[in-house]
C-alpha cells in the first residue's frame, strides 16, 4: 500500500522518484545520464528515450518533480528562464495579442517588446494592481494574460484568482511568473492558472551554480504544445544542471523559510531606518498588497527592495557593505545585493523604468541563509555611512552659500 505524502516539505525531496532509492541499483540519488542518443531495442518500436533533444532520464525527473509540486499536469525544464518565458510566449501566433505586468523582469520586457512585435503578436503593459486597467486592456485578438507576482523589482502583488477570472471570462490564457514564490508558497494552478513559469536559477536551486528555466502546464495538451515548442527549438536543460537543480530542490523548504524569517526582520529595521525612503516586501503591513498577498500565499519570501534617496546614496551604501555579495540574480543561500537600474532592468528604458518606481535610488536585496543579526549590522553601518556622508555634503554646500 502506497502512503500518500501531503507536505510540500516532503514532497520536494521525494517528489517524482522512488522514495527509497533507484529501482534497479538503490542510489538514493538521481542518476546523471550523460548520453545524447539512446540503443533502440525494437525496429518498429522505441523506447521512452530516443535523443536527449527531445528526453533525457534524469530531466525528466526534474519536470515531474516541479509538475508534481506545482499541482500541474505537464513540466517542462528549460536551459534559462527566459528560455521558458519566451517558448510559452511563442504559443501565440501573428496577429494575436497579450497583456503583460508592466512591472515585469527586465528580460521578460526586453523579449517582449524586442522580439514579439518581429513575429506581428501585439501587446499592452498595464498595472495589474488595477483590475478594472487590466479588464480594459482586453483586445478581440488577446489570448495570453501574463502576470508576474510578487513583482520584479517593486514587489507589487497582483490577485492571481481575480485575474484569472477575468482571463478566462475573454478566453485567454493566464501565465503566471512564480519565481519568487516558489511552489513552496504559492501555487497559481490550483488558483486557475493555466501556465507556471520558474527562473529556476533563484530559489528552486539555490547555490548560483546552474542557470536554468521551468515550466508546468494546467493540462496535458498544453503540456504537449510548449514541448513541441522547446523540441522545435532545443531550449533544454542539460542532465548534468538538471541533476544540480534537484538536489537543489531538495533543500528548498528549509532554505525559503530561514531566508524569508530573516528578510522579515531586515524589512522592518529598514521599515524604522530615517535614511531609507521606502521598503518594498509584501510581508509588511504597510505594502499595498499585504492583504490580498497574504489570501494567495502562505508565505512572504526572501526578496525585498529599498528605495535610498540618491544614486549616490546608493553608491555608497554598496561600497560599504560587507557581507552581501553585489550582482546580478537572487534565491541563493549567500545574500545578494543588484541594483535594478543596470542589472535586472537594464533592458528597459530609464523613463519606463521610472514609470514603474525603479529609481536610481533602488537596491533589490534577496536575502540569504547568513546569520540575520549580521546582515542588519551590516546594513546598519553601511547606512550610517551614507548617512555621515549626506550630513557632512549638507554643509559643505551650507558653508559654500556664504
């Protein structure tokens, strides 16, 4: 008799597999299997596995892992996330039209607006905290509801089940972008979405040591359209980073939770800090979206931005931080410190990344599985460094004056 598991937090280490090793040798790992072609046995007849293209072993148990874990019917594992955004986008053809989050991932931006208007598929940015915006940006000719919630960087919140109304009442599609989430916190196909979206590369790894893309389809013909897609275009996950991705996943319950537990508390000593302008995490009270956030998630998450007063401001504070590593990217267990303007949304231009809050004053911080109180002196007197360093310009241009 089979026992059920009905913990994510089991699930993501004995998922899609044998909970008590491999079958044929008892490896309580996944094998790598390193091979492009495979022996067919029967003339007439192939196995599972004909050409790594078009399926391998061990990324297989990478996409029944997530689709297991998103509740789907149907997972995909793609060399990159944008590799995965852009073969869902590709499910539309000429003529047709979207509706993105205008507060989306920089790449998903750059392919939007750079790549989709090649193919004649049309589209419209809209605020997506604006259900009725939302509504009436709804053409004949619009197939695809896109969304991206929390958001990147701003961490706008977006009602996934009231969106996904409205898609499916006009008869798109709704994609949703849960990468900051994970499956551990939110799950938008039991909310109705029709397709899930992952950077794999962030959380689900965690070790900023692959670079890699998921996908999972509601149903299993859509399941079957992105894989003719991803067959079409080669845009797969190699075994060796799909091996790293689910060891990564194993350990995805424990990490998210130290890290979201530590981003709650920096979130509110940069919530109470003078120098900092505005804090961005949905965890906060005093986030527009905290409500309707906290009704589709079970948890908060490990990203949060902040808004500093001037660019400069937010030279010196990276200059003086210590612990944070300062690059592009996030989700991994070692704390990393981007500035959007040129990292993640340097695809966008300056005065459309200012129509969606991302000022040169913004830092996006994804907080690791360092010790918290640390990382908090460490802001603290990076912070009183910037702080020091306004007060003493304030009166040079004082004294200046007379």
């Amino acid at each position: 008799m089979t026992q059920s598991i009905n913990h994510l937090e089991t699930k993501l280490i004995h998922a899609a597999g044998n909970v008590k090793g491999d079958p044929v040798t008892g490896a309580v790992n996944t094998p790598i299997y390193l091979s492009s072609t495979f022996h067919q046995k029967s003339f007439d007849t192939f196995g599972d596995f004909d050409y790594s293209r078009s399926g391998n072993p061990t990324k297989q148990i990478v996409e029944e892992k997530i689709a297991e874990l998103e509740g789907g019917a149907r997972g995909l594992a793609f060399a990159s996330g944008m590799a995965a955004i852009s073969s869902a986008f590709f499910l539309l053809s000429a003529g047709d039209h979207v509706v993105v989050t205008k507060d989306v991932y920089g790449g998903t931006y750059r392919f939007v607006t750079e790549v989709l208007n090649k193919y004649a598929i049309d589209f419209t940015f809209v605020d997506m905290t604006d259900l009725t915006e939302t509504a009436q940006a709804i053409q004949s000719n619009t197939k695809v509801i896109y969304m991206e919630t929390p958001s990147n960087p701003c961490l706008n919140i977006t009602d996934i089940s009231a969106l996904i109304r409205i898609a499916h009442a006009n008869n798109c599609l709704a994609f949703v972008d849960n990468t900051f989430m994970t499956p551990l916190y939110q799950n938008p196909i039991a909310l109705g979405a029709d397709l899930v979206l992952h950077s794999a590369t962030k959380f689900l790894s965690g070790h900023s040591d692959i670079i890699a893309g998921l996908a999972v389809t509601k149903t299993k013909e859509l399941g079957e359209q992105l894989a003719f897609i991803q067959n079409s275009f080669g845009s797969i996950l190699g075994a060796q980073d799909a091996y790293q991705l689910i060891q990564g996943i194993k350990t995805l319950g424990t990490r998210m939770k130290q890290s979201t537990k530590s981003a709650e508390k920096i979130a509110n000593y940069l919530e109470e800090n003078p120098i900092v302008e505005a804090v961005y995490y949905p965890g906060l009270a005093t986030h527009p979206g905290h409500t309707i956030h906290r009704s589709q998630s079970t948890g908060d998450g490990a990203v949060l931005s902040l808004k500093l007063p001037t660019k400069e401001a937010t030279r010196i504070f990276v200059e003086n931080v210590r612990i944070p590593v300062f690059a592009v990217s996030l989700g991994a267990v070692e704390s990393i410190l981007s500035y959007p303007s040129t990292m993640s949304h340097a695809a966008m231009p300056k005065a459309e990344r200012e129509k969606r809050g991302i000022t040169d004053g913004l830092l996006r911080f994804s907080v690791g599985l360092e010790y918290v109180d640390d990382l908090i002196a460490d802001f603290d007197q990076a912070l009183t460094t910037v702080k020091n360093s306004t007060t003493n310009q304030a009166e040079l241009l004082h004294n200046a004056s007379f």
